[in-house]
C-alpha cells in the first residue's frame, strides 16, 4: 500500500479522531500532519500484521494523546511562570470546545461531556472516543489498543461508569 493511497484513504478519519482528542480544528489539522508525517516515514515497515485502518487509527490514537500531553506540559509551565511573575494566576482559561459539526444550540452540552471525557485517564478516554463517537466495533477497538476483546469490555464498562460520576459530580 502506497502512502498517497493511505492519506486518501484515511485523511478524514484522522482528522475527525483527533478533532475528538483536542477538541479544536487547527490543532486537529496539526495532529494529523503529524500523524502522516510517522505514516509516510512508517509505510515502508508495515508488515501488515494488522489492516491499514487498525495500523492508522493506533499512530493517530497516540499522537493525540502525545500532543495533550506536551499542551499540558506547556500549560504547567505557563502557569508556574505566571505564579512566580506575579501572585495572579486566575488568567488561565479552559479549554474552548471548538466542533464544527456540532450545532450551536448543542454546544454547551456536548462540551460538558467533553469536558468530563478529558478527566477521564488517557485508555478510558480512547476507549469511549473509539467506541462511542467514531462508532468503531469492539474487536476492532481492542485490535488498536492491542487488548482482549474481554478487557475492552471491561475497560469501557470502567469508564462509562467514571464518566458517569464526573458528570454528575459537575452538574
């Protein structure tokens, strides 16, 4: 398989999982540069051990966990800053939940689970993302997270319920 044929074939599916992941879609578009970017330098070796889609869906699934994670570091940083600058650190803000496919009328609710998504821990949060709103099937799902059909199930029973009680606790 050819890497023009994988950006073509999977170019929308990227950008929309990792628009699930950030949650704003200049850094979705820079989530998915870099995922192709590792897809063009990575094809060569595919030996095809798992289908394209699954191979695809693993290095988009973890680049978007790796860019929250340096945005966090990034923040932390920011924050620590701006306390030793002065004694005001209230100028940070949240994160804005910025889908356009989403209807406006909409917004404030879809971004209140978000917002209880992103609490959830990094394998909690993939699991619900692949399940939920990509619509993944469960083999496939533990086929990208490289688990147990078994373990999948139980891990999205964990995080259903956690969610659950993060968005009650926030209501």
């Amino acid at each position: 398989m050819t890497f023009e044929t994988i950006y073509h074939t999977y170019k929308d599916m990227v950008y929309n999982l990792a628009l699930q992941y950030v949650q704003n879609s200049e850094e979705a578009e820079e989530v998915a540069q870099d995922v192709f970017m590792k897809v063009y330098k990575k094809v060569v070796g595919f030996k095809g051990k798992s289908t394209s889609k699954t191979w695809v869906y693993r290095i988009t699934v973890n680049t978007s966990l790796d860019y929250i994670k340096a945005k966090n570091r990034n923040k932390r940083q920011g924050l620590l800053r701006a306390v030793r600058m002065d004694d005001d650190a209230t100028n940070v803000t949240a994160v804005h939940f910025d889908h356009p496919g989403v209807a406006l009328e909409q917004k404030e609710a879809i971004a209140h689970i978000f917002k209880g998504i992103n609490r959830l821990s990094e394998n909690q949060k993939t699991i619900i993302i692949l399940l939920k709103i990509e619509g993944l099937p469960l083999k496939e799902v533990s086929d990208i997270l490289n688990i147990s059909d078994k373990a999948a199930e139980s891990l999205f029973q964990r995080a259903k319920n956690n969610l659950k009680k993060l968005l009650e606790q926030n209501e």
